[in-house]
C-alpha cells in the first residue's frame, strides 16, 4: 500500500467519523424536543395544589397514570370524591387527542395545538358525545401550562348557551414522597 493511499484511507476514516459524529448530535438534539404527548407522560404521580372557580378556592388533588403500554395518560382530578372527573390524552397519528369524562355528564373531545417549544398546550374542542347541543354546558377549551418539573397549571373554559360561562383554574405542585425519621 503506497503512502498516497494511506493518506487517503486516513483522511476518509476521519471525515466518516465526523459524519457520524454529527448525525448523532443532531440525533440527540432532536430526541431532547420532547412530544407533547411525553410531556403528560411525565406528570405520572400525585399532584396537590388549589383549584379556582370564580371567587371561590379550594383544596384540589389529582393523580396522573401512564397506562396501556406506556400510549395513554389518565388524568383524574378529585378521586373518590363526589367531582371526580377523569380526562384520557393519547395519540392518534400525529394529533394530540383528549377526552373529559365530566361531572357534567357529557364527554367533550379536544385536540391539542401546541406550538413547537413553548411550555404551554392548548387543546380545542372537536366534539361531544352525550351532548344534545353545543348550546348545553360543557367544556370547550383547555390549556395545559408546564411551569417546571414539578408545577402545573390547567385552565378550563366552559361554554353555556354558545358563548363562554367561566373559567376552571387548576395550579398544581408534584407531591413529594413523606420524608424517612
């Protein structure tokens, strides 16, 4: 083997490696941008904080569960009490899609519009199952805000007669494991 083609050898293996080497940083970059989907996967736990509904305030607890194989969230919001309402985020190809079981007794779908980047994800009402108009009362929006790791916000908008009838806001905080004596 001449030199000529050694050095050539050399200069190629180098320039492959290069290659590869920033195939996988942009790789590992695109990986960091999570989904809107893996941001609810990872509030899995309990959530403590206060819910407000008008002028009025009040203690609120909700838990969050990763199920059917790792593809869908569980939100319920007030367990084992008399509220309890449940909401089901999951996706469907490239779209972000939630239901609400609510109190209301109707189902409102939402889909979400998130904006690449930004901590907050606004759902959009589709549709209702057990809803005989749009006129009835039900909720319409939702925007889900992601403070940190450990802090969430939710805003609810519900609708009457056609037009917005008052807003549901849920500040949430991780609750931390009890400490060991």
């Amino acid at each position: 083997m001449t030199s000529k083609t050694l050095a050539s050898l050399v200069i190629a293996s180098c320039l492959a490696w290069t290659t590869i080497a920033g195939a996988d940083g942009k790789a590992e970059s695109a990986k960091s941008e999570k989904p809107p989907f893996d941001k609810f996967a990872q509030l899995a736990g309990e959530w403590v904080g206060k819910g407000i509904h008008g002028d009025s305030a009040e203690e609120v607890h909700v838990v969050y569960k990763v199920t059917s194989g790792g593809s869908t969230v569980v939100e319920t919001i007030a367990p084992g009490t008399d509220h309890e309402m449940i909401t089901v985020i999951h996706q469907d190809g490239d779209d972000l899609l939630l239901t609400h079981y609510c109190m209301l007794g109707n189902q409102p779908h939402l889909k979400a519009l998130p904006k690449k980047g930004e901590n907050t994800i606004p759902f959009e009402f589709i549709k209702a199952t057990n809803l005989k108009s749009e006129k009835d009362m039900h909720m319409r929006t939702v925007t889900y805000t992601f403070v940190d790791k450990d802090t969430l916000k939710s805003e609810w908008t519900h609708f009457n007669d056609g037009k917005e009838a008052g807003k549901a806001i849920i500040e949430l905080k991780r609750k931390q494991p009890a400490e060991k004596k």
